[in-house]
C-alpha cells in the first residue's frame, strides 16, 4: 500500500489500529485511559459529568508525512468526545478500532480545519491540505 492512513471525510470516527490506539492510550491519565478504552471497546456511552472537564483530557496528535515535511495535526478532547451524542448528558468517544496498522481519519481530525481535497495536485495524485480555523 503506498499509505497507511486515509484521511476520509465521510467517516465520523478516528478509526485506528489496536497498536496505534494503545499507543495514544498509553499517553493518558490512569484516570482517564479506561473510561476511554471501555467506551471505545464497548462501544458504550459515558455520562458526562464522569468525564470531568473537557479541558483535562489530552490532545490527540498526528504527524503527517507532507510534500515539504512533516505535518502536526491536533484533534482536541471537544472534538474525540460528543458530547450529548446519543442522549442528552451522555458523550460517545469518536474513536474506533480499525485494521491493524491503518488508520483512517475521519471528522475529529477535519473539525478544526478548513480542509481542501485537492484531487488534481501533485500531478493528478492528489494532496489534502489543512488551513487553521481562525477563532
């Protein structure tokens, strides 16, 4: 495959390998990590005032191999959590477990960028460019 990731803005999840995901689990509280993991594998909600404030939670960070470098893409705990996502009071985590070693990246990653597919560039192979949402 020429890729291990796909950027798709038709999946709403961050669908990640088990080796990646327990990697990015890894990077939580004890507090955090299974209320996290259970969600995910259990496909479960959590009542929000168990999650505490948002604002705890850690940043998800990818790099992306880019045509001039390397590229950092955040997706912040708003964005992997929904909040009042299947009941009000309750958040779903946008995060699922995918095929080993692949990654799709889906609306969490999209949320806090303007995003452009660009199926034309690089020749006709095509790019997906990032901007910052200004606030």
């Amino acid at each position: 495959m020429p890729t291990n990731s796909i950027i798709d803005s038709g999946t709403n999840s961050l669908n990640l390998g088990q080796q990646l995901l327990n990697a990015i689990l890894a990077q939580f509280t004890a507090t955090q990590r299974p209320v996290l993991k259970s969600a995910i594998l259990g496909q479960e909600l959590v009542p929000v005032a168990e999650l505490g404030s948002l604002d705890s939670w850690p940043t998800i960070s990818f790099v992306l191999e880019g045509d001039a470098g390397d590229v950092k893409l955040d997706v912040p705990s708003s964005n992997y959590w929904q909040v009042d996502a299947g009941q009000a009071g309750y958040a779903a985590p946008a995060i699922t477990v995918g095929e080993p070693g692949l990654a799709i990246l889906g609306l969490p990653l999209m949320n806090g960028y303007f995003t452009i597919f660009d199926g034309e560039a690089d020749g006709g192979k095509g790019a997906v460019l990032f901007a910052t949402i200004k606030k």
